[in-house]
C-alpha cells in the first residue's frame, strides 16, 4: 500500500492548528489562574492577617436570685424565659409573721421613748427641786452664822451674869438646831444631785435601747421588705426553680435572670497567637447558630493568665516529669453595637472569632 506523501502546504497547516491549541490551552490555563488568584488571594492575605479559634463562646451577666428570708412561697409572679423589667415583683413570701414582728418591735420602740421622755421629765423637776435645796442650804448656812454669833455673845453676856443661863443653853441649842438644819440640806443637795446624776445615766443607757430597738425595728422591716422579690435588672427568665407552697430557706436560689443586652464573648487563643494581638483590635465573629453571617466586635481585655492556673487544681511543673503543653489565654472580646435583633445571641452558645492582627490597636 502505497504511503501517503506528506506536502509542505500540509504541514505547515498542521503546525498553525497545534500552536493555535497550544494558545488556546495556554491562554485557559492563564485565566483560570489568574481567576483562581483573584479569588484565593483575598482569602489567603485573610488568613495569614487573622487569628481565629474554634474555643470560644458567648458569656454574659447572669444574675442568681435567691431567698433572702426563709418562708413558704405564696406567689410567683414570672414563669420561664419571660422578660422582666428592673424592680419588678417575681416570687412572694408568706409575710404574716415578719408583719407582726415588725408590729411588735415598733410598740417596743414607742415604749422606750416614752420611758425616756418620763426620764427627761423626772430629770427636769429634780433639776428645779436642786435650785430649791441650794437656796435652802444657803439659808441654813446663813442661820447656822447668825446662830453662832449669838451663842458667842450669849456665852460673853453669861460670864458676865448679864443673861441667865437658861437664855444661854437656849441660845446654845439654836446654834446644835441651825447646824443641823444645814447638814440636812446640805445631804438634800448632795442626795438631789446623786439622783440627778443617776436619772441621768439612766437616759444615757435609754438612747441605747432606743438605738438596739430601732436597728431591730429596721432589721424587720427590711426582712418583711425582702418576702417579695424583686428584679435588681432587666433581663430573661431562666432555670426557674421556685413554684407556689415550697417552703425556701434564706440564700436558696430561686431562679436566675439573664441581661441580654451585656453579653461578650471569651476566646481561649493559643499563647502562640497571641504575638500580635492589641486590644481595641477588630474582630470577625462566626456564630454556629447563624452560618454565614459574621458579627462585629473588638477586643476588650487579655486575662493577666493562662485558665489552667486559675483552675481549681493548677499545674505545679516543679514536682514529677514536666510535659510542655501549649496553654491557653482567655481573651474578652466585646460585640460592637448595635445589636441586630435577628441574631439573638445567649450565653454559652459557640463562636469562632477572626481577629485583624494586621490592624494597631
């Protein structure tokens, strides 16, 4: 068989329709490249500028509430994951005795001021009576001179025989009788001033008991207050524990509120991350309930230590064989508002956060 004779016009149309593939092919490979960078390259400059970890959830304020006085409960007011207002009533207490104690100690208390408005009063007519006594003592002072005066010119006018001496033993028993008046008021003074002193103290011990009796009164009070409770703080019911006729005890929790509107998240990043790491720096945050849709938020605070020491059982690396373990440092990462409504976040839910460490604080 005869082979075929292979012409120059031939072959060089062969070689135009290779290199016009070998351009084509090229020129494929070239734009799918080019394609492939624009698109990976965002990614790849992303990744090498970002610090990200899968250890990370969502903290935030939660309050416990609990008993504050022991009782049975007569009223709840809430139920679970109802929104409560600050200051508003969510369980009631049977207060029927904190009542009649309260009853009690304010009778107490009018009692005893009363008994130390009779003190003042008794203080104040001894006080008068004092004045009387002191005048009294002066005039027997007085007397008890004039007295001895007498009997001192009576005992000159007996030797003299110029008065008999009956004038003079009367003249000398007025002198035993004026002193003896005086030392009567005199003890009268003394014994009104003893009295008023001791009066005195008496109302002195009375403010005290008056001081007991209305810190008891207050303590009362403040117990017959605390049979209702209250919000300290807006937020979600949660984890209610407490239902009508269980009987609590004081520092029993009840149930807890949760502030939505104070939440933050915690991010356990590597030590070996956090080379660049600034505060203020921004932060992409990824939410496993809401795939595709990242928050924004920057960091707040680095906690001044690795969470295994403030574990309850820290390392001690002294003691035994020594295995180096890469740790972990709690970061704070705060979401920037506003709050979009449509992505409720709630403790403990998990995140990944992306941090800009390619930004200065």
């Amino acid at each position: 068989m005869d082979e075929k004779i292979e012409t120059p016009s031939r072959s060089v149309k062969r070689w135009k329709n290779t290199s016009i593939k070998n351009w084509a092919f090229r020129s494929m490979f070239l734009a799918i490249l080019l394609a492939g960078g624009a698109y990976f390259s965002p990614k790849l400059f992303y990744i090498f500028s970002h610090e990200s970890t899968d250890n990370a959830y969502v903290c935030g304020t939660i309050v416990p509430i609990s008993a504050e006085i022991k009782g049975t409960v007569v009223a709840v007011f809430v139920d679970d994951n109802q929104f409560v207002n600050e200051g508003e009533a969510l369980v009631r207490i049977y207060c029927k005795d904190y009542e009649a104690l309260v009853s009690q100690q304010k009778s107490t208390l009018l009692k005893l001021k009363s008994e130390y408005k009779e003190i003042e009063a008794l203080i104040r007519e001894k006080k008068k009576l004092l004045v009387q006594l002191y005048a009294n003592k002066e005039i027997a002072t007085a007397e008890e001179a004039l007295a001895i005066k007498e009997y001192r010119r009576f005992e000159r006018l007996v030797k003299n025989g110029a008065v008999s001496q009956s004038d003079y033993d009367y003249n000398e028993l007025q002198q035993v009788v004026s002193r003896a008046k005086k030392k009567k008021a005199e003890a009268e003074v003394e014994e009104t001033r003893e009295a008023i002193e001791a009066l005195e103290n008496k109302l002195i011990a009375q403010k005290f008991k008056i001081s007991e009796a209305d810190a008891a009164l207050s303590i009362s009070q403040l117990n017959l207050d605390r049979t209702t409770i209250k919000a300290p703080l807006a937020g979600r019911i949660a984890k209610k524990n407490v239902d009508v006729g269980k009987y609590v005890e004081a520092g029993q929790t009840l149930l807890s509120i949760v502030d939505e509107m104070d939440l933050w998240i915690v991010a356990n990043f590597k030590e070996t991350q956090l080379r660049r790491m600034r505060v203020g720096q921004p932060v992409d945050i990824e939410v496993d309930t809401y795939p595709g849709i990242r928050l924004k938020g920057h960091i707040d605070s680095f906690q001044p230590g690795t969470g295994s020491v403030f574990s309850l059982l820290p390392p001690e690396n002294a003691t035994g064989n020594f295995v180096k373990v890469v740790q972990r440092v709690p970061v704070k990462i705060v979401m920037d508002p506003p709050a979009d409504p449509n992505y409720p976040l709630y403790p403990g839910m998990s995140v990944i956060p992306h941090v800009d460490t390619g930004q200065a604080s």
